[in-house]
C-alpha cells in the first residue's frame, strides 16, 4: 500500500484490522461553560503528566485543500471548511499537507492556551487523534491545547 493511499484513507479494510477494540476517555472528563470561549473540557479527577486522556475517532472523510477553475478565474477551495475545528493531517513526501481532519469525541471542544496542559497527536494506524497530559492537571482545571502559530485570536 502506497502512502498516498494510507493518508488518503482509501483502503478502508486496511484500517478495520487496525483498529483498537476500545478507544480510551478518561473518566474524570466533563463538558461545561469555558471562561475561555463557549464550552470546555475540564477534568474532576487529578490527571498525571503522560496520562492519556482521550483517544478520538478521525473519519474516513477528510477536508481536501486545493485550487479550481470556475468562469475562468482561480479559486481556493475548502479553505474555511470547518477552520475553527480542524485538525492539520500528515505531510506528504514534499512537506506540503495532504488534507485536514475532524476528530469526534471532545476534540473540537478543547480550548487554546499559550501555554496548554494537553497535546495531540495523529495516530494514523488505530485513525485516532490522542490527547495526553504535558503537566500535572489539578481537579476543576481546563483541559487546554496550543492551536499552533497560525491560530487567529478572534
């Protein structure tokens, strides 16, 4: 299988035999109002540096960025699609991103800090995007990753 392939998701029974038999999600995790921006994650329980916390399903879909052609002029195309809530997916062998992702589960809930409490990574084997602890997190702390350089303050 090709890596153009395994990105692009289109061997899906490749990825049927990959799949954990039980995604992970901490269970001290709670859903509330942000004084960051709308709703939150924050945690009830004490959660350790290095602790995983939540393991969240990448679709099989994804949002392709490109360029097309319509009346004769060029257009970017799919460059808002869910800007707010997408995730960067892998870099192909030219270092330019082949597409984004959206992530079930509280992904697109956790909230941006400068200085977060939490990381993601791709795991492009078991299609998940997994958050782990970068500290120590306090019982009523919120949950909080770094957007990355080009987050806009809105």
């Amino acid at each position: 299988m090709s890596k153009q392939d395994l990105f692009a998701g289109e061997n899906t029974r490749h990825f049927e035999k990959g799949l954990k038999q039980k995604l992970f999600q901490h269970p001290g995790l709670e859903i509330r109002k942000s004084d960051i921006h709308g709703y939150g994650v924050f945690t009830k329980e004490f959660i350790y540096k290095g602790d995983l916390i939540e393991d969240c399903v990448v679709p099989y879909q994804t949002i392709e960025p490109g360029y097309e052609y319509l009346d004769g002029r060029l257009f970017r195309r799919n460059i808002n699609v869910l800007e707010a809530y997408r995730f960067i997916g892998p870099k192909d062998d030219h270092g330019q991103v082949r597409f984004w992702m959206v992530a079930t589960g509280n992904a697109m809930v956790y909230n941006h800090k400068e200085n977060p409490n939490i990381v993601w990574y791709h795991d492009i084997k078991h299609r998940l995007i997994s958050f782990s602890a970068l500290r120590d997190i306090q019982p009523g702390e919120e949950l909080c990753m770094n957007y990355g350089v080009n987050y806009k303050h809105k």
